[in-house]
C-alpha cells in the first residue's frame, strides 16, 4: 500500500491532523528531492593556511641559500701575507687585479677559467705589510670619526 492510501484510510479518525500531513507530505518529498549534496567550497582560512605554509617553505630555502652562501669552503677572507689592493675591469669578463703577496706585488689578468701574471715588483715602501683586519667595535668608531672629520673639512 502507498503512503497516500494508508494515510487516507487512517484520516477518518482524526480530520485535523489528517489534513496537516496532507498538506507537509507534498513539501517533504519535494525538498527530498531537491536536497543536493554539498558543493566543497574553499574558505580564506584555508587559502591563507596554504599560503603561510608556501612563504615558510619559500624563506627555508632562501635561508638555506644564504647559509651556505656564508659557510661555503674557500670563500673565507684571505688573512696574512695575501691582500687584493685593487683592480679594475678591462672587458665585460676580464680584470686586471693587483694583489700584494708577502714583499711581492703582482699584477694579474684574470679572465673566467683563466688567471696569468702580468707584471711582478717589489711592493712599495711606504706601503704596510698586509695584516689581519681589525674587528674591534673601538676602531670601527675611531675609523668612522676619522672620516667624517676629513668629509666635514673638505
């Protein structure tokens, strides 16, 4: 028997409720009907979730970079008896360098993959023999007073 049959023959006894549910049958199956499943929305808080967690792997990489960069074999200061004083670029790949090697000065053509010697001297007298730079906060500020008193008088 239909829900429609069985609830028309059960309407005789009680005529109020009887008509009630008549008249909610109709919407009930109808929003039955037309119940659809959820459509999957993204929030802002889950595109924000997503975008903080791309910027974090994006400045872990950009962190690592620049640590090796730092830390990277062979690229320490030179200290002791090698100093480069100058250079000067001569083509869009090519120097020309002076570097002070103990008492010697060389002058050096340094092209990619490829460095020869142009010239050897004896380093100029008045000229100190390269040394270990000074680190030290108190230097720091004399050197900069230094050269701020002699930019103010020029």
């Amino acid at each position: 028997m239909s829900l429609a049959l069985s609830t028309r023959l059960s309407c005789d006894r009680a005529q109020p409720a009887c008509l009630f549910l008549l008249l909610a049958l109709p919407m009930m199956s109808a929003a039955a009907e037309t119940a659809s499943p959820p459509v999957a929305t993204t929030s802002f808080l889950s595109l924000l979730q997503v975008l903080f967690g791309l910027g974090m792997v994006l400045a872990a990489i950009a962190g690592t970079a620049w640590l090796l960069r730092k830390l990277a074999p062979g690229q320490v200061a030179a200290s002791g008896a090698l100093r480069v004083v100058g250079g000067v670029a001569v083509g869009p790949k090519e120097r020309v360098v002076l570097v002070d090697v103990g008492d010697t000065r060389l002058v050096l053509g340094v092209a990619p993959g490829h460095i020869s010697m142009l010239h050897q001297m004896p380093r100029p007298e008045g000229e100190a023999v390269a040394s270990a730079p000074e680190m030290s906060a108190e230097s720091f500020y004399l050197r900069l007073k230094e050269m701020l008193n002699q930019r103010g008088r020029a």
